[in-house]
C-alpha cells in the first residue's frame, strides 16, 4: 500500500494536472493565485488507495492552509498551495508545462506567488 503524505498527494495532484489532464484551471484574485486540484476521489484511484484513506489528509492540507475545499464548487490551492504546486511542477513537469503555459505566462505566474 501506498504511504500517503502531503508531498504525494501534491505531486499526484501535478501528475494529473499535467500529464492526464493537460490542463491548468487558474483563478487570479488581487492577492492570489489559486489552482484547482483534482477531487479526492480521483487523487484517490490515482495513486490506487481508498477513498476514506485520503479524507485526513485532506483535512490537514485545508487546516495548514494549503487548500481551501468549498462545497460544491471543489478544492482549489490558497496562495502557500499554489507556491508549493507550481514550484513542484516545475521541478518535475517543466517541460509540459511550458507546453501549456508558454513562457511568458510561466514567468508572470511565478512573480505572482513568488517564485524566483
């Protein structure tokens, strides 16, 4: 079985993302950049676990205000989850993500949360 912790489902999240989905869902406030993650249940048979086994984790990742989960709507990354998401994609995922983004976009992305 599968050893579940944050930095797993953070990279399965980026796994999907770039290289099932090939697509990023951004929204953009005055302060923030968030990313829209995969549900639980697809984060789930992703890395061939029981649904029940990702919940807690989840919980913990809303509770360190790594992401914010709205009833209805889905689970998105606050700003400190979208640094820590687009810095892993681009330690693991550079390549296809700037087949999706481009360049300048990538680059006006990381100035927004911080990444340099």
């Amino acid at each position: 079985m599968t050893t579940l912790n944050e930095d797993l489902i953070f990279r399965a999240a980026s796994d999907i993302i770039l290289e099932v989905d090939h697509r990023v869902t951004f929204s953009f406030t005055e302060r923030s950049v968030e990313i829209r993650f995969p549900t639980t249940r697809r984060l789930a048979e992703y890395l061939e676990v029981q649904h029940y086994y990702i919940l807690p984790y989840f919980a913990m990742l809303e509770e360190q205000n790594l992401i914010n989960r709205v009833e209805r709507t889905g689970i998105s990354t606050t700003g400190e989850g979208t640094r820590k998401l687009v810095q892993l994609m681009i330690e693991e995922h550079r390549e296809k993500l700037m087949e999706i983004l481009g360049l300048e976009l990538l680059d006006q992305i990381q100035r927004k949360v911080g990444i340099w």
